[in-house]
C-alpha cells in the first residue's frame, strides 16, 4: 500500500489553493523522468532548466497536482488560478519550503540530521539501517543535502514515520543555518572537521563555525560531536548555546560513546564499545577506522532515540558500501581478476586518507593501485595538501601510484620513483595507460572529487568488465556521466 503523503485538504490549507477535495498525494517529484503517478510535480526553474516547461510531461505521467511560480509564461498561458490542479504561488521553491515547514509542523516523531566534512551520507544510510528494526524510517535518497534536496525530502516526509533522518551538506557559511532552522533537528550530528571546502571558508576554524550551524534550529536536543577532533571545542560551545545535551564519540574514554576495542580486517571490522554506559560488541561490513568512528555516533543516536542498540548492533553488520564510497566489484578484464575499490564519488585530505589506509590494508593477489583526481576547494593549500598524501602512501603497502589533474601532479612528483605509475591531464587518458599496466590480481582504489570525474574511470572499468572488449586504444570512457551535487 502506497502511504499518503498529503491530502488534498492538508495542501489547500497550506496555500489556500483549490484541490479537488478526494485528491491525495503520494509523492512529490521535481523532474518528470522519474515522477510516478500520485506525486505533486513541483516545477522549479533552475539555471539550465525550467520546470514549468514540462507541465505537460508531469500531468501525462500521472501527477496529480504542480506547485508553480505565478508569473513564469508556462503558467500565465495556462491561466494560472482557473487551472484548479495547479498551487499557484510567488515563487515554486519558497512554495517547496513552505510545504516542508508545514510538514515538520505536524510532524511528532524523531528528525536526525547528519553534518561532517566527510561521512555524511554513510552515516544517514547507517541511520536507516539500523533504526528499521525499532521503527518505520524516512531518509534523503542519495546525497539530497542542499537548499533544495532538504525541503524535498522534508516535504516528502508522512506524519506517521517514527525516525526521519536528514543529510545536511554545506560549502559556504549560513548555508546549514537555513537548513537547520527548516528541520529543527532533535538530534544533530557532526561526524567529522576537516579541510573541505577550506577555499570558501578560509581555515578550519571557519568550516568547524559552519558546521556548526546545524544546531541553529535546536532548542534542546542532543549535539554528538567527534570528541577527538581538534576542533570539538567549537562544535561544544556552539551545541551549548542552543542548549543542547552534548554527546561525544571517540576513543577517549570521556567520551559517552567511546571506543573500547578495534580489530581491522580486509573486509569487515570488529568493535568493542561503550555506548552511555552500555557495552556493545558488533561488527561493521566495511573496513577502516572512519567507519569505526561513524559508527560510535550511529550507536548513539540510536540509544539518544530510545530504540534498539542490540538491534542496531547486529543491523550493522548487514549495512553495505555505497556506490562511490567504498563498493567494491570483483572484475574480468581480459582475462584479468581485478579487484575494484570505488571511492570515486568525493574526496578531501581526510577521506583520501581513509581510502588510502583501506586500500594498504587490502588483500590483493598482486599489487595495491591507487587511481587518484584531484581534490577540489582547497584553494592556494591544494598543492601542499596534496603533496602531503605521499607519507600516507609511503607507510601503506600501495604498490603503484596512477594520477590525473593539475594538483595530483604534486604527489605524483613526491612519491618515489618505483611507486610512480603514470601521470596524465585528465581520466579519459589516464585510463588507456592503466588498462595496458594492470595484471591479474592487482586491487584498484579509484579516488577524487567529484569535479575530477573519477567517477568515469570506474564506469569504463565496470563497463569493460561487463563487455570484455574494452579497447584501450579507443579511451572509450562513457560520454553520459552525470555528476550528484
């Protein structure tokens, strides 16, 4: 059965329109190639593309009702009011926010919200995983996590769900303000400060501020804030103002949720916790000592929400990698078993870090290849920020180092000699050098932010798993790749 989202009463009270009282919304879709009969089309006009354009498409879909702007010329021609399935309003996305805020309004379950230079959409997707057990769940899909994913998936949230869990994402400060103040979180998480978005913000001071913005809309609340990160400090205070509950995670034992024991394996970790006082033992499905981390302030949030930590402990274990952050693809390319680690979707000094740990710590039958874009927003620091990556490779057991983009030539230049695959200006020709180089065995981590489409070098190498005729000559690279905001 397909839960009601609105009703046509609920939708007249919020914008005094005129929906036909036995209508009723299941959904609410901002792109007519993926909206579903039941929705409500809301047509927003953006800088490459103007919804209202597509009235037309979205009613033929099955869309019951369109949010629209008065004044756009799709919807004067219509005859604005006189066309009763459309909610006419001043401006479609305003009228999104609006419905967002009426729908936290009456909202009387959980709302959790997720914030942190990196980790952010692993953390929501655990959220979902191991609330399911105590309760029905709404979450983002994908990584919705700005001025428009946000009220969307707010608006999109039924009134009867127990836990709604919102990934908040920033690049400039007062951005997660807003957002906060729109889903007035009971419950907001920060996983981690770091480097990104540094070029916007000028020093991590400044990003551990913004971040910081997420608790702008509490009153009250609880605040889980990394203990051992060198800029929790500001992230406690802050939380104090809004009069939260603080609740660390970390390895310090002061910490509420702190880490007692640890052991890494290629696939998997094995944790020892105390989660506010109640041990926990569990197992994670994906390696690396940020998940750990994560981990400790999903644990949290869990018993902060009073639903089952046993339960949560076990759902963990069956919590798998993300497209992008960590799934890993068994491939035959040619004859050749590769083993494919796709980190591809972003990346920041921290994460690539992270990735690069993981991927040292990789069984291989050959040898541990790192493929690596540059990471964007770090303005005039790039080049050292980068350079720096090579200790990390140096003290992992990375075999062979393959590069692509202006700042990636500064660590290529600062590895040694032997560890130095190739270098070139961009993926599509990086690919055809790596296809040649690989060998049975050999485990591939591909890395970079997402303006570095990396993402790309995964999908030709899926691509040829799939085919098996991938011709490196050819640097066929797929010509449709769309990069998530």
């Amino acid at each position: 059965m397909v839960d009601v989202v609105w009703t046509a009463p609920e939708i007249n009270a919020v914008f005094n329109a005129h929906l036909d009282a036995a209508c009723v919304i299941t959904g609410i879709s901002i792109d007519t190639r993926t909206l579903v009969a039941g929705d409500l089309f809301v047509a927003l006009a953006g800088p490459h593309h103007n919804g209202h354009a597509y009235l037309d498409q979205a009613f033929a879909a099955g869309a019951v009702a369109a949010l629209v702007s008065r004044h756009d010329p799709a919807v004067v021609a219509r005859g604005g009011h006189d066309d009763h399935r459309l909610i006419v309003v001043e401006d479609s996305l305003a009228g999104l926010r609006a419905l967002a805020a009426a729908a936290r309004a009456r909202f009387e379950g959980w709302v959790i919200a997720v914030t942190g230079s990196s980790g952010k959409t692993g953390v929501k997707e655990n959220l979902r995983t191991v609330l399911a057990p105590s309760g029905s769940t709404h979450a983002s899909v994908k990584s919705f996590n700005n001025h428009i994913g946000v009220p969307l998936t707010l608006a999109r949230l039924p009134k009867s769900v127990d836990f709604a869990i919102f990934e908040m994402g920033m690049n400039h400060a007062g951005e997660l303000s807003e957002l906060s103040l729109l889903v007035k979180p009971d419950v907001a998480i920060i996983t981690t400060i770091n480097e990104a978005h540094i070029e916007n913000l000028g020093s991590i001071e400044a990003i551990a501020r913004a971040k910081a913005e997420i608790f702008d809309g509490m009153q009250g609340g609880s605040a889980i804030v990394p203990s051992d990160n060198p800029y929790c400090d500001i992230l406690v205070e802050a939380a104090r103002r809004r009069q939260c509950e603080i609740i660390g995670f970390g390895e310090a034992e002061q910490a509420q949720a702190h880490l007692e024991k640890a052991r890494a394996h290629p696939h998997c970790s094995c944790v020892q916790a105390s989660i506010r006082g109640q041990k926990i033992t569990y197992k994670i499905a994906q390696p690396g000592a940020h998940h750990v981390s994560n981990s400790l302030a999903v644990l949290a949030t869990v018993d902060v929400v009073e639903a089952d930590l046993a339960l949560a402990g076990l759902a963990l274990a069956q919590s798998e990698a993300l497209e992008g952050r960590g799934q890993r693809h068994v491939l035959s390319l040619e004859g050749r078993k590769i083993t494919l680690i796709d980190e591809s979707y972003n990346a920041n000094p921290a994460s690539m870090a992270a990735a690069l740990t993981v991927l040292g710590a990789s069984e291989t039958g050959a040898r541990r290849i790192a493929v690596l874009g540059d990471m964007a927003e770090l303005g005039a620091s790039a080049p050292q920020l980068h350079a720096a990556l090579a200790e990390i490779i140096a003290r992992t057991n990375i075999d062979r180092l393959y590069c692509c983009g202006p700042n990636m030539r500064h660590l290529f230049e600062a590895v040694p000699a032997e560890a130095r695959g190739a270098y070139r200006s961009t993926p599509k020709e990086l690919l055809s050098v790596l296809m040649e180089d690989l060998v049975h065995g050999d485990t591939v981590m591909v890395k970079g932010s997402n303006a570095s489409q990396m993402g790309r070098v995964v999908e030709a190498l899926i691509g040829a798993n799939a085919s098996e005729d991938l011709d490196p000559s050819k640097n066929n690279l797929p010509t449709d790749h769309r990069v998530s905001a």
